[in-house]
C-alpha cells in the first residue's frame, strides 16, 4: 500500500472512474471521489472501502470545485495522484460522432468541446498547488492524469471522421502540454500526463464496439490497471507525455 498516500478522482461514477476507485482504495491510504451524480455517488459509496469519502461535484462548475479545494486544504490529506476521469464522447439521444462533415452539428460540438476540455484546466487551478504541496511532504512525484484519446493526436489522424471528438480531444492535449510547461516552473514536484486508456468496455464505447478487433476491447479494470502501471512509473521526466495503456507514448 501507498501509505499516507491520497488520491483525488474526478467522473468516479464512469465505467473507468469507478475501476480508479477500485484500484486506489486498494492501493492508497485514503481516496477521494467526486461525480456530478448523487444516485451514482450513493451506489458507488456502499461498494467503497472505509478509506473513501465521496462528493458531489459538477467539475465544470469552477465555485464547486474552489470550495472542494478549500475543504481538502484544511484537512491531513498528501494528495499523490489526481486523475480526470471525465470525457463525453455522445450525449445519449443525440447524434453519434460524425462520419462525413455533413453529420456536424455546431450544438454538439460546443458541448463536446465544453465537456471533454474546461475539465481539466478547471481542476489544475484549483487543485495542483494541493498536489505540489502533498508531492513535496511526501518526498514523491505528483501525478496529475487526465484522460485523453488517440483520436486526438494530430500526427496519427489516417481515419477522418469524429471532427467534434477530435477536435475536443486534440484541445486537451494542447492544454495538457501547455499545463506542464507551466508546472516545470511552478509545480515542480508535479508530472502532468495526458493517458489513452484503449477501447474499454463502459457506456461510452458501447455503440462502437462490433468493429473492435478481437482482443482490443478492454475491461475497465484491466485498462486502469496498465494506466496505473503507467502511472506507478512516471517521474518528473514524464511531464507533459501522452501515454497510451501499453506504455507507448503517442505523438501530439
């Protein structure tokens, strides 16, 4: 066990958030877990270890997540590891990703672009100088991981098609790397990765999961436990890489 150590996970209640949670309340000494959904915050809450507190935050919502921040600074906790779970791919009704630039809609776009990047610059403001200060007393690197995508490497586009995930994706990336320049400065126990966790096997995938070449469709446990692995491993020379679960790193 990661004695002393704390986790803070964001979208604890998707398929992968909840395999961090189940990873981590195994493997830190507390873990704290945050989703927009009570319900799901319930259910999770009966299946967690004595060791996780859970809260209810939207982390688009920047006075939610300062007051958050306050909380968690009054209290004993040498956060190790933050982890942004958060990502929308679809909105369940809505349109599915575009195959052709017909299919593009400007609505779901601002959505998607909203969803999957103000996220993870919200949550560095507030949260990473928590990190540095729990890095530094723990005479350890501070992880800061945010899930990104493969589609969203620029140089590894060969496919077309999904210009709104894409694009969202290949903003974060862009913030991911900005954000580390800006830690080697001033968060300088702090590594900030962005992780591409494969096709798991959660909501979010499931509409696109026939074309999945056998063997390439992961539980999202099994994906948790290469990004952890990945996650285990990292230093400060890691700072601002874009890992993919097997280890590889990808190109912007």
């Amino acid at each position: 066990m990661d004695a002393m150590k704390t986790a803070l996970i964001f979208g604890a209640s998707g398929g992968i958030g909840q395999a961090f949670t189940r990873y981590c309340q195994k493997n830190y000494d507390s873990i704290i877990v945050c989703s927009r959904d009570i319900e799901h915050l319930q259910i999770c809450d009966k299946k967690f270890a004595a060791n996780a507190i859970c809260y209810e935050v939207d982390p688009t919502k920047e006075e939610q997540l300062a007051q958050l921040s306050e909380q968690l600074s009054q209290g004993n906790y040498k956060l190790s590891l933050i982890v942004n779970a958060c990502g929308l791919l679809h909105q369940e009704g809505g349109p599915f990703p575009e195959k052709k630039i017909e299919d593009f809609d400007a609505e779901q776009f601002k959505k998607i672009i909203e969803a999957n990047t103000i996220v993870t610059p919200l949550i560095a403001k507030h949260f990473l100088p928590l990190l540095e200060k729990g890095a530094k007393g723990l005479g350890t690197t501070g992880i800061f991981a945010s899930l990104s995508a493969r589609v969203g490497s620029i140089s590894d586009n060969y496919l077309g098609g999904w210009y709104s995930y894409r694009a969202s994706k290949a903003a974060l990336n862009q913030i991911i790397k900005t954000l580390a320049i800006e830690s080697s400065r001033r968060f300088k126990h702090c590594a900030i990765l962005a992780l591409h966790p494969g096709t798991t096997d959660t909501k979010l995938s499931k509409p696109f999961q026939e074309n999945v070449p056998k063997g390439k469709l992961f539980s999202p446990d099994y994906s948790v436990s290469k990004m952890m692995k990945i996650i285990k491993n990292a230093d400060l020379e890691d700072n601002g890489k874009f890992f993919a679960w097997d280890g590889q790193v990808i190109e912007w």
